[in-house]
C-alpha cells in the first residue's frame, strides 16, 4: 500500500481523470471520445510497482522514496507529443493506476486515490480478498478494450510482471509502440525483448526526489560497492 502522508502529488491539476464506475475493464467515457485522435494509453501496475521499490530499499519505501506521479504525467505528455508527430495527428494520453485495497485500509489509501485523481490519472481499485488477488487481468482487459475501440497508438506499462505481460505486449508490439516502465533489477524480460522498449523509473525526471540506493553487480565500482541486507539476522528466529 502506497503512503500518502507525504502529500506530495499535486492537487491544483488543471484536468481530472475519467472516472470509472467499478468492473474489469473500465467504463470511461470513450463512446464520446474522438476516435481522429490517437490515443497513449499507460496502465501502472501499483502492487507491482510497489514491490519492486520496497525491494530495491530493502524495506518499505519511505516519502522520499516513492514515485511522483505528477512527473510521470508529465513524461507521458511529452510520449503523446512525439507520437502525434509520428502519426501526423492528435494523441490523448490517458493513464490509469491499478491498485487492491486490503480490508480496513479504505481510509488510509483515500486520500492517495483523491490525489491521482486531481493530477489526472484514473485509479482502477479491487478488493484484496486473498493473498492472490491481482489486478493484472483488469490490466490486460483495459489494453485489450482500448485496443479493440481501434484508435490506441501507443501503449506503456508499468510492471516487471513478465509472466502475465510479455506475451501479449510482444504481440501487441507488432501493431503500436509498446513501452515497459519499471526497475531493470526486476524486468530483464523487458530488456531483453527486441519489440519492447524499456525505461527505468529512475530515467525519467523527476519521478524521485532522491536517488535510489541501487548497486548494479554488472557494473560495479572499482571500489567495490556495500549491500545492506533485506532484513535482520533475528529475522531468521521469527
């Protein structure tokens, strides 16, 4: 779960998100939509995402740590204006953040979704009802139906779940653009695709405040380099 008492996201953005009215696969208002403008459409795995950064922390991310999500509209921005170049016309962007809420943490996760929502992402939320519930399938249906209503130029996904993405996003790579957002500690699938373009979160200005303390074992220092464990020993008595 994502902490929200930093405040950090911006909450004076001019455009709201499309709101959805719960079920796999969204109800945003697309029947209105222009369909002689192009559409980049992002879809940010938050469990995932969150993972993968308490991961590299090698404890739960801290305010400092967590990713600004008013930066990663803002580089999506700047995607949808390269691409209407490429296509020779208008591309909206729209991004949605896929996230579970556990039982009894409506109130803590509310003012994270709020603030999405204000800098203009849309948030798809499912109830954690077991340990397994994932949003991944919610995922691929939204691709699928924004794929289907046939004006999608360009797709980024942000997950290193290679099992469920790859697959499909290789295939879908064959027709549009497809980007994969991520840590390249977690997304070697994505590295090594040749129909796939990777951007580490890192890269993209601005989307943390600080650097992350990341050690690369393919390119050490020459000094060498410190790797803190993930947890204590008195863990291993628990």
């Amino acid at each position: 779960m994502v902490d929200t008492s930093e405040g950090t996201l911006r909450r004076d953005a001019e455009t709201t998100a499309p709101t959805y009215s719960g079920g796999t696969g969204g109800s945003y208002n697309a029947e209105n939509s222009d369909h002689s403008t192009g559409r980049l459409l992002l879809v940010w795995d938050a469990p995932n995402i969150d993972m993968g950064l308490g991961s590299i922390l090698g404890s739960r991310p801290t305010a400092s740590h967590r990713p600004r999500f008013d930066a990663v509209g803002r580089w999506l921005l700047e995607r949808a204006d390269e691409l209407a170049v490429e296509f020779d016309g208008p591309v909206e962007p729209e991004a949605t953040v896929f996230t579970n809420i556990a039982e009894g943490s409506a109130d803590l996760v509310r003012p994270w979704v709020e603030a999405l929502r204000n800098v203009g992402f849309a948030v798809f939320a499912k109830p954690k009802l077991t340990e397994d519930s994932d949003v991944d399938p919610d995922m691929l249906e939204h691709i699928r139906l924004r794929h289907a209503q046939g004006n999608l130029d360009g797709v980024v996904v942000a997950s290193a779940d290679g099992q469920n993405f790859q697959e499909f996003l290789e295939e879908l790579a064959e027709e549009i653009p497809v980007t994969v957002l991520g840590f390249q500690e977690h997304t070697t699938w994505a590295l090594g695709s040749d129909s796939l373009e990777f951007i580490d979160l890192e890269d993209i200005s601005g989307v943390f405040r600080e650097p992350l303390p990341r050690v690369n074992l393919d390119n050490l220092p020459d000094g060498g380099a410190w790797l803190q464990p993930f947890r204590p020993l008195s863990a291993l008595l628990d």
